[in-house]
C-alpha cells in the first residue's frame, strides 16, 4: 500500500522535475488517446510539440508562439501576486477587454494625426483603463467586504457588452460601410504595434511580458512589497502582525493585475488583432489563470509555462487541421497536462512511501 | 502497585515517525478503577502514545490487552464501542449549537432530544458536573465546556476515560471540583488515563504515574510517596535551574493603560472590558486567568494589531493607541504572540524571512523598500546563536521546528531588538521544561536591563516565578494587580473569577 508523508520542507528537486514528468506522462496518457481515436500517436504527438517550433512552417509558428505567450504570460505574471497574497482576481479578462478599448479609443482619437507620442499615450490609456476596471472589485472588497471573485468575475460579462456596444456605437469604423468593428489600427503607423523584428512575432506586448517577468522575479524575492504578499497569502494573522495593511494590498495587487491585463489588450489591439471587434477577446484573461497556477506563480515559472501553454494551442490548431483530430481531442489533452501537473504537485510536498505494517492485529 | 485487577494492559508499544521515534517500546498496565497518570514533558511521547489507545494512530509494533483480550482499535469508534473515552485537551464542540447538540452529534443512534437533555442532566448532577442541555456552548465558561466534553463521555459508560491536559483551562477552585469528579468515577470502577505535566495535581489525585521521557518509560511510581522535585527530576531526567531574580527595584512607569475597551475582532472572543493597569521600567507584570477571557485580545490591543481609544495606553505619557505594531515597534514596544505558527511566524517561510517579519525596522534589514536579505540571515543566525535554536540553518522553513525551538526563536526575536515595554503571550506553552526556564530566565533579565515586561500566561507556577505583581483576566476584565509575593493560591483563584459560578454538586461537598 502506498503513503504518504508530509516533507517538512518541499523538496526542490521534484519542484523542478515535476512539470517535465507531467508533459512525459500527458505525452504518453496522451498517445494512448489518439491511438484509441485511430491516429498515430507518434505523428499527432510530434505535431502539437515538435512541429510549431523546428517543423517544415516552423517560421510561421515560431512567431505566433511569442504573439500568444506574451498577453498570457504579461496577465498570468499580474495575476499571480495576487494569487499568492489570497487576492483572486478571475476578471483579467474583463480588465483585458477595458484595457483594449481605452488603448484604442485613444488612438483613433487622434486619427489621422501622424505622431510619435500617440502610441506611448495609448499604451498610458490601455493600462490605467485595466487599473480602473480592478479597482471596482477592489474598492468593494475594502468598503464593503464584497468578495472580490465574483465581483471581477461578473464584470468580465459588463466588459463584453460594453466591448459589443463600442464596435457597434462610438468606436465603429465611420468608412466600414456599416460593419461592426473599428478602423484597423495596423494600418494606422503611428497608433500600430508592429513586429519589432520580422518573422519572430515580437512586439511590444512581448517585451512588456518579458519585463513584468523581471519587475515580478525583483519584487517578490528582493523588495518589501513582494515579502508581504507572500506573507499575506501563507499566513494573513502573521501579516497583520508584521504590520501589513490588507486593504492596502488589496488594492495594490488588484490594481496590478487590472493593469497589466489592460496593457495586454492595448498591445494586442493594436496588433496581432488590429481592431475592436465584437468577438475581440479570445480567453486570454481566463487562460492566464491557469498559466499563473502552471507556472507555480513565479515569474520565471510563467514565462515557460506561457510558451508552453501556446505551444499546445498552436500545435492543437495544427493537429486539428493536418490529422482530423476532434477538437474535443486537443482540449482533453491539454487538460491531461494540467491534471498531470497538478497532481505530480504532490511530489513536492510529500514524500512517497511502501507502507510496512509490522502491527499485530 | 495496588492489587487491582488488570484493566489495560500495554505491551511493548513502538511508534516512529519520520526522524522521531514518539513511543518505543512502551509497557504499562492500568487496574480497574485506578488513576494512572501519564507524566512527561512536551514532546515526551504522551500524546501519541494515548492516541494508539484512543485508536487515533496505529502502533508500529506491540500490542494492547483490554481485560485479557487483543485490543487493537482501528479508530476511535472502535475504541469507544471497547468503552475507552477521551476528552481531549482541545474541545471539539460547535459554539453555534447547545449543549444537547454537541452531544448527540458525537453519538452513533442518539435518542430524541428531550430524552438526551434528561440523559445529560441526569449524568452531570450524578457526577457533580451541573449542565445545562439548552445552553449555547458559545455561552459556556472553558470550564463548562470541559464539562460538555466530559458528560459527552460519561454517557458511554466508559470504563477507561482519558483526560489530556484537562486543568490547563481551568482555575484552581474548577479544578477541585473536576477532581471530586474523577475520583468519584474511580471510585465506581471507571479507570482513568490523566495526562499532565503539572505535578501538584499529579501527586494530589493519582494512584499510579508511569513517567515518559523521550518516547521511554523511565519509571513508575506512587506519586505520593515522591516529591514534586523528584517527579520532577524523573520526568526531564536532570537537576533543573532555577531561575534567578534579581532584588532590583523599578523605575518610573513606561506603559499605561486606562480604561481600555475593546470589542474582539471574532465572534466568539472576548471584549476587553475597561482594562487599566501600569508597568514601571524593570517590572514584570503576570497577567493570569484562563483560557478565552481575553488574553488574545489584550495582547492585539497591546501590540498595535487592534487599535486602542484615545488615551486608553500611554507610552511614557504619549498616547500610542492610534498606531499600527510597526508604528509601535519603531517606538520600542514589542510583542509574541501566543499562537507559534501563522501568527507569530509563519510557518513555511524561512527563519531569516520570519526575522524580517518583525524586525524589518529595528534591525535596518528594510532599505529603500528593499530588504537586505544578507542582514535578515545575520540577525536570523544571531538569534539562532543567543538562544540556543535547535535547527540546521535559518534557511528552514518554521514549520520544520518543533515548538520549543520556534519559541525559542519567536522571544528571541523580540529580545534582542532592545524593547522598552515587551508583551508576551504563553511565553513557555508547549515548550520542554530546559528551554521554558531558559525563556523565563531571558526574560527575567531582559526585566532587569529595565525592559517593563508583561507576560501574559495560563501557567500559574510560572507567573509566580518572574512576576513582580499579578493580575488576572476573567471575561474581559482585569482584576486589580496585586503583588506576587504572598499571594495565595485560594486568592488568585477568586481573581481569576473563582468556580465561575459554576454549582458543586457533590453530595458531600
């Protein structure tokens, strides 16, 4: 029979080895699907995890991994502080959705003034838009003791209907000829977020992803601020003994999470998407959740767990389209990973053991 | 030993956990009727060891005879069937729900509640334990709430009842009541497992003691025939220190503290209730009473965690109430709560992350909003050093100590910050008997250093023993501070709120 026991301390080995025995064991659970389903395991495996990235379109697919990483790894590394303080921001979508319009709103304010300072003033707007929607939950929560899950949650539906409302209404391209939606702002060079380098999908938004990665890594393990959200998360009497103030955290960590999901899409409007649409949002906000939680709310951790999370959208993408795999298919399989990864957890925390039983009975 | 027949019999019982061995090879026997006491330090082996009676742990060898039969209960229900009880040193009750509630939720086919209710009083003025049925336990006294666990089992008819640790939330005149009790029970043949440290109690009420030191029988004995010094050495297994005092007298007051009102942040807590009382330099102020009265909250209000009314603590004439703990730490008043882990640390954080949890100012370990985690793990190693810490490294979590050591830690911690005024909250709760003196003797001299300590303790042997003055919490109210020296015990039993109210109902008192 089979125990277990708690470490005294997590082991930091497993905390290492665990997510590459979980993408091991979701490729094996994995392969024994698609076999079932009728389709080589090997061939399917090998084009959601090997093809995207040194395939024969590797150079298509390489740029889209860094185009669908960044929004979630730039949300999922706002998320996580707050995740890690006891602050549950599930309305980074929503955040997401006011972030892109205010972006956008204020590029095509300015339009068709060509200027050097309107993307930097958009990119000003799309964040403080995201900090904005953030601080509904949070000053309820402060106020009222609202409980900031549903309160972010429930926003994310008004953040959908306002986003239907400004590309039928104020935000609607005038020369669209009556099509829901906003000027392109691609075609818009002083407002467009183009690729910083051809061929790599690198723009802004990425860069900003991979900044929030350091700022993220600095603050929790170097400066105060990071001390007492891990503080507050582990043990909130011990924190309000150590003198942190939980209002104050609340808002910082709301607010963070607001901001950086609204500079997510302020940076993806202005480019991979181009316009507001209607269907605009695509569940990055919701994704990143799970990619903050992938990640074991680290930094460092996000930024793979980022790639790794495209990677199996991009690849799932492919295998549906080249092999006729079932949709259902490909979200079971990156639910294994998950599944996987979440319970190899374990590993880290408890020690496996044969049990002896050498009791008379 | 008595020429009692033999009720329980425990052969050679072992039981090893990760590192530790809790029991080994562990014998005993229990008469009928008998009070056997179970004497050990913290972290002796008791609590296990009563665990694989109560069928809460599986011996990993040995084995147990109940009245000549194999008994190996798998979980306590078994154990109950077998009519062993337990009342545990932690109440399992709910305290939204009345008396009746609570104990027919313990049961397997409880009867209607009127029924119960009968049952309950019928059983408790049998015992002289008078309760309630229709009461909130949320109402009750610690000691009532003793009483509820008690009946719970006496309604089982049991024929071993376990009691852990069961004055530690009880005033002295409670006490005697309980015992009355216990030895009533004895005296119908019910045979009782007491479990104690105190030795007092031991030698006043027990038939037998087996004594446990590191997870070992080391002895048994008839307690009355022994000093408590000699149960004593039995029990830690080497002459203990005494703590020294010294005659010096105390300065001018630093903390006061007038008329302080303040409502429990929980709902079940305590409200402070016009609290006054004043600390001169170099004085050490027992603050007594039992359990839930008020100590948690008297501790939040002191360290900055709740704040106080204007003017209700005065800092050397300034009124400190409005600020935060850090805003008072910066002023030099410091606290230890009672609560180790989560409260006063946190547990899966590291030494050096826990040394920057109160030290952060103080120390200087926080410098432009970054914290120098070089100097965190130097201060961490100096307390480490300075109070004996049995640990590898700061670098473990606080999780990974046991208790004495954190708490060793935890005082430490505030101790070397220099404190004008230190509040302390179970200064030695849970913590071996070496390192309890070593943690009074800190404090004793802290004291003289002309630090004004408060020391806030369930341990009245200990409040006796640093305390310059006494005073004692009971629902909220403290009772006049009067000096320790030549306090009797009846006195400050009627401090700390004498039975409670609560009726004997002995017949022959």
């Amino acid at each position: 029979m089979l125990r277990l026991e708690k470490r005294p301390v997590p082991s930091r080995a497993w905390t290492v080895a665990t997510p590459v025995l979980a993408v091991l064991l979701t490729m094996v659970a994995g392969g024994v699907m698609f076999q079932l389903l009728g389709k080589d395991p090997f061939v399917a495996i090998r084009t959601i995890f090997w093809d995207p990235v040194f395939g024969e379109f590797a150079w298509y697919f390489r740029g889209q991994l860094l185009v669908k990483a960044g929004p979630l790894i730039l949300i999922a590394v706002g998320l996580s502080m707050g995740f890690r303080a006891g602050i549950w921001n599930i309305g980074a979508e929503g955040q997401y959705i006011i972030g892109a319009i205010c972006g956008a709103a204020v590029g095509l304010a300015f339009y068709p003034l060509e200027a050097w300072f309107i993307f930097p003033l958009m990119v000003i707007a799309g964040g403080l838009g995201g900090w904005a929607w953030a601080m509904i939950p949070a000053l309820l929560k402060t106020r009222f003791r609202t409980n900031e899950i549903l309160v972010s949650l429930l926003l994310v539906y008004v953040a959908e209907q306002l986003l239907a409302a400004m590309a039928l209404g104020r935000l609607r391209n005038p020369e669209g000829g009556g099509f829901p939606g906003s000027r392109n702002l691609s075609q818009y060079p002083s407002a467009a977020n183009l690729e910083l380098i051809p061929g790599t999908g690198m723009h802004w938004g990425v860069v900003a992803a991979f900044v929030a990665v350091i700022f993220g890594y600095i603050l929790l393990q170097r400066h105060v601020l990071g001390y007492q959200i891990r503080l507050a998360g582990q043990a909130p009497r011990a924190a309000r003994f150590g003198g942190v103030n939980p209002n104050r955290l609340v808002v910082f960590c709301l607010g963070l999470s607001g901001a950086l999901a609204g500079l997510a899409g302020m940076f993806e409007v202005a480019g991979p998407a181009g316009q507001i649409s209607i269907d605009f949002n695509s569940g990055y906000g919701f994704t990143a959740i799970i990619v903050a939680f992938l990640g074991r709310l680290d930094p460092l951790g996000i930024l793979l767990a980022g790639l790794l999370m495209a990677l199996t959208y991009i690849g799932g993408e492919n295998a549906q389209s080249n092999l006729g795999l079932p949709s259902a298919a490909i979200q079971a399989f990156q639910g294994m990973l998950l599944f996987f990864l979440l319970a190899l957890d374990l590993l880290s925390n408890f020690r496996v053991r044969l049990a002896t039983r050498k009791v008379k009975t | 030993m008595t020429g009692r027949e033999t009720l329980l019999s425990i052969e050679g019982l072992t039981k090893a956990y990760p590192g530790v061995i809790a029991n080994s090879d562990v014998s005993f026997r229990i008469g009928l009727g008998e009070v056997h006491a179970l004497l050990g330090e913290n972290g002796a082996g008791k609590s296990t060891l009563v665990k694989m009676i109560y069928g809460l742990v599986r011996p990993d060898a040995g084995r147990m005879l109940l009245r000549g039969a194999e008994y190996a209960p798998a979980d306590p229900h078994a154990a109950r069937k077998a009519g062993v009880a337990m009342v545990f040193q932690h109440f399992s009750l709910f305290e939204a729900l009345n008396v009746a509630e609570n104990v027919s939720l313990g049961m397997e086919n409880p009867p209607s509640q009127g029924q119960l209710a009968r049952r309950i009083r019928e059983v408790s003025q049998a015992y002289g334990l008078p309760l309630d049925p229709a009461r909130l336990v949320g109402d009750l006294s610690a000691g009532e709430r003793q009483r509820v666990e008690i009946v719970r089992c006496l309604l089982q008819d049991p024929k071993l009842l376990i009691m852990d640790e069961p004055t530690s939330v009880l005033t002295p005149q409670e006490v005697e009541i309980l015992f009355r009790t216990l030895r009533q029970l004895s005296a119908e043949g019910t045979a009782i497992l007491y479990i104690s440290h105190k030795l007092e109690e031991i030698r006043a009420l027990c038939d037998t003691a087996t004594v446990l030191r590191l997870g070992k029988v080391v002895g048994t004995c008839t307690p009355r025939a022994k000093s408590a010094r000699e149960l004593a050495e039995m029990m830690v297994g080497k002459l203990l220190n005494e703590t020294r005092r010294s005659g010096s007298a105390p300065g001018a007051a630093v903390i006061e503290v007038q008329g302080l009102s303040v409502r429990s942040p929980n709902p079940f807590g305590t409200a402070l209730k016009d609290v006054s009382f004043s600390v001169r330099r170099g004085e050490v102020l027992g603050i007594g009473g039992v359990a839930g009265n008020g100590q948690d909250e008297l501790l939040a209000a002191l360290s900055g965690e709740v704040s106080a009314p204007k003017g209700a603590v005065m800092l050397n004439g300034t009124d400190i109430g409005a600020l935060g703990p850090n805003g008072r730490r910066s002023l030099a008043v410091l606290s230890a709560p009672e609560e180790r882990l989560g409260h006063a640390a946190a547990p899966d954080m590291s030494l050096t992350e826990n040394a920057v949890l109160t030290g952060a100012a103080r120390e200087g370990l926080v410098r432009g909003g970054f914290v120098n985690w070089g100097k965190a793990r130097a201060f961490a190693e100096r307390i480490i050093r300075e109070f004996d810490v049995r640990t590898p490294g700061p670098g473990n979590a606080a999780r990974a100590l046991s208790g004495g050591n954190l708490q060793k830690f935890v005082i430490g911690r505030e101790i070397l910050q220099r404190p004008d005024v230190l509040v302390v909250n179970q200064p030695t709760w849970g913590v071996d008997a070496s390192a309890a003196a070593a943690i009074r003797q800190a404090l004793l001299d802290l004291a003289e250093g002309g630090t004004a300590v408060i020391v806030i303790s369930q341990d009245l042997d200990e409040l006796m023993e640093i305390a310059d003055r006494f005073a004692a919490l009971n629902e909220g109210r403290l009772s006049a501070p009067r000096p320790t020296e030549g306090l009797s015990i009846e006195e400050i039993g009627m401090m700390m709120g004498g039975a409670h109210g609560m009726e004997v109902a002995h017949a022959q008192g």
